[in-house]
C-alpha cells in the first residue's frame, strides 16, 4: 500500500519572517535547539533517528527535553522561553498550541521550503489545518498518532482463553478474568493527560464519531450535558475499579512496561507505547496485541507531532530549514515512525518497513478519513484549544479519582468548556 492517505479535509489559517529555500547551511548558522517531551525509552530511540539524520546533514543538535507525556509541562516552559525573549529553534507541538503561537505571530513562515518540497500536495489537509495559518508553512508534521488503541499482554490473553474484544462488555468480561487470575487488568497512570486519552476513547465508543464530534470539536452544551456523556463518566468509573493502587502519577511508560513485564493485562493509550514495548525487544502478535478499543472500530482519533519553527532571526534560519527539510522527507518519516510507533504524515510513503501495528494502523487512518471517521483527539489538543482541552482534564481526573459522581461530572464538564471559551 503506497498510499494511505489521500484528500483529507480541512483548512486554515500568520506568520512572520521568510525564510528561504533549503540549502547549503554554513558553520555560522548550523546548529538547531529542539525543545520536546520525548523523553521515554522509545521515544529517545526515535528521536535519535532525527538527531542523527539531521548531525549527517552538518546540523547540530542541541536538546532540551522536558519530561512529561503529553507536553504540558513542555508547554509551559515553552511560554517562559518567549517571554523571556529566548525561544528555541524548534518546538514539538500539538494541533491547536501550533495555531495559538501562530496567531501571536511567533513563528516563522515555510512556505519558500514548502514550496519547492511540495508539501501541499503530500500532507493530508487534516495535518496541514495545523501546520499552516493564513496560508503559510509554518510547522513540519512528523507523524500521525492516533489515541484509541489497546495493548495488550498476549501471554495473558492466551493464557486466560480471551479473544480480543469488539464490545464494552466483551472488554469488561476480558478485564474481569484478568483481574480475577491476580494480574492488574489496567495499566494506568493518573495524570490528567492520561485520564483524558482514555476518556476520549470511552466517549467514541458510547456514542460513535457524530457524538465524539458534538461534544469536542463542537463543544455542543447538549451533547456535553447528554445521558451519553454521562454513561461515558459510567465507564470511566468502571475502568478505575480495574486499575492497581499505586496508579497515581505513574508515567504512561511505566504503565507500558506492567503490560510488557506481564504484571498488567492491557493499556489504554496512543500508539507512542508501541515504541515502549519494541524497546523492550517485543515484537507485535507473538508478545503484544494491539487492537481499537472497544466499539470504536472503524474509527480513528488522531493527533500529529509537529515541529513548530520560532522566529529566531536571520542566523538561526539556514539550520530550522535544514530541520524541516530532514523531517519531511520519506526516508525519514519511514525510519522514524516506524521506532516511533506512529505512522508517516505524508500520503506517499510505503509501509514496506512497517510491522504488524504499524500496517493497521496506516490502514486503518486511510479507512477511517475515507468514511469520515478521523477526528482530532480531544486529549491531546487536536479537538479543541487549550483552554477548553485543560477545562475537560479537569473534570474528568476529579471524576476517574472519585471526587464526582457521574451525574455531577456531566455538569461540571458543562459549565467547564463554557467558562473555558
Ligand atoms: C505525543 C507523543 C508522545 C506522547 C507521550 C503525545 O502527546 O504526541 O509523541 O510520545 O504524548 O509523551
């Protein structure tokens, strides 16, 4: 399959600065600071692909991660960076943070590379709604992830005769032999962000894609208020009855490595825990499984790295050209995504390299933009802004840790995304 992608929809919308068309980059100006989160182990083995393929190009790299799946915390030292007058080359970004430094006219224009690359015509127009603003380039996309998978130990599911499930009772009877043979059946942490991943797969899965749509993107008081969302918040209280006692604050990757251990059953969580479990020298269907969650096949919530480039002034520029020249080409988008455990943002890449997961996955985002089944992850700021996405994190934690019941969450989810807007 050459292309999975083809003609998503979407459009958008300023910048600053040119900068010029990719080329020789001097000793002056070869050197790139990246500001990113990826700091688990599979993460650092797939952002080594970009460092090294970036070093062979006379660029060097100076990295500043900042711990904390997600980004928040990334975004938060983002912001003291700016204001500080002190923003790094590059910045790893989601979805509606790109468009918000965009509108504040913090980042620069691409549009000389993106022309000459031809990045119009091979960025699906879901990723390119983020990548550019009122008509200009001004971020690299370099995957697509999407939220609503499963991993699963297949030991254990072996082991305990359970068939991948279809259905929310199917998965609640899989969990409930898990727990019951004296594993933990969900790998968990409670962070916010991790709480929210779930959750936007719990609210597909209720309610299906128009549903989804209603309450995220259009952030739709009656969906929000709806008996759906409330069984949504039903659900969620069910899955914490699964999880271990020691859940809070663990790192989504440790939570990874309970189901690669075979402590845990399965994990709720984006397909960046693939690069968790092919760190550990796991390989797909023989030691993992990885499947939609349950009800919401078919369909897929996505989220797409970018790297937003600042504008850094004229002797930065040759370098963040460089940048995002490297990440758009295919031989990179293949390498690394197929480490990261996404798959590429452009629609001509082959999935020759890809395993098991990685071919679904590419197949199955191809399918799901054909049918109209792709939306942006509520999670991970894809749906709607920041502020909106924080207000929902919100409620949704104090709901999963038990603070509200289900009918209050509802209200509270209400009156959350209003004040956020
Ligand atoms: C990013 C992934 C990252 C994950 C956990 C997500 O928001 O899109 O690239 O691996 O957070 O850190």
């Amino acid at each position: 399959m050459k292309r999975y992608l083809s003609k998503l929809t979407g459009g958008v919308a300023v910048c600053a600065i040119m900068i010029g068309a990719a080329g020789a980059v001097s000793a002056a100006d070869s050197s790139v600071e990246v500001l990113h989160w990826w700091t688990s182990g599979g993460e650092a083995s797939a952002l080594n692909v970009l460092k090294e393929d970036l070093e062979s190009n006379g660029v060097a790299w100076k990295d500043m991660p900042v711990a904390g799946g997600g980004g928040e915390q990334a975004m938060t030292v983002l912001r003291a960076r700016v204001t500080a007058g002190n923003a790094p080359t590059a910045v790893q970004m989601l979805g509606f943070d790109i468009q918000d430094w965009a509108a504040e006219g913090a980042l620069a224009d691409l549009n000389a590379v993106a022309a000459k690359e031809g990045w119009d015509d091979v960025v699906p127009a879901a990723l390119q709604r983020f990548a550019k603003h009122d008509g200009k380039w001004i971020s690299a996309p370099v995957n697509v992830h999407s939220t609503n998978w499963v991993w699963a130990n297949k030991k254990i599911f072996d082991e305990l005769g359970i068939a991948q499930p279809t259905s929310w009772d199917e998965l609640v009877a899989a969990l409930d032999k898990i727990k019951g043979a004296g594993y933990t059946a969900v790998a968990h942490g409670g962070q916010p962000w991790q709480d929210a991943t779930i959750f936007d797969a719990v609210v597909m899965s209720v309610g299906g894609p128009e549903f989804y749509k209603k309450a995220f993107v259009d952030l739709d008081t009656d969906a929000l208020g709806s008996d759906q969302m409330k069984e949504a918040f039903d659900r969620m209280a069910t899955l914490r009855s699964y999880v271990d006692d020691n859940f809070s604050g663990r790192d989504w990757n440790l939570a990874s490595a309970m189901v690669i251990e075979g402590k845990a059953g399965v994990q709720f969580m984006g397909d960046w825990a693939k690069g968790e479990f092919l760190k550990a020298g796991q390989k797909p269907e023989e030691d993992f499984l990885c499947f939609r969650f349950p009800g919401t096949q078919g369909t897929v919530t996505f989220n797409s790295d970018q790297f937003a480039m600042f504008s850094v002034g004229e002797e930065g520029q040759a370098a963040q050209v460089k940048l995002a020249s490297s990440i758009m080409a295919p031989s990179f988008q293949s390498a690394f995504n197929v480490v990261k455990g996404s798959v590429p943002a452009r629609t001509d890449v082959s999935d020759e390299a890809f395993d098991a997961c990685g071919k679904k996955g590419m197949k199955e985002l191809a399918a799901a933009n054909a049918s109209g089944k792709l939306y942006g992850s509520m999670a991970h700021g894809h749906a709607a802004p920041a502020a909106v996405k924080n207000g929902i994190y919100d409620v949704v934690t104090a709901h999963f840790n038990g603070e509200f019941d289900s009918e209050t969450a509802v209200e509270e989810l209400v009156s959350a995304v209003e004040v956020a807007q």
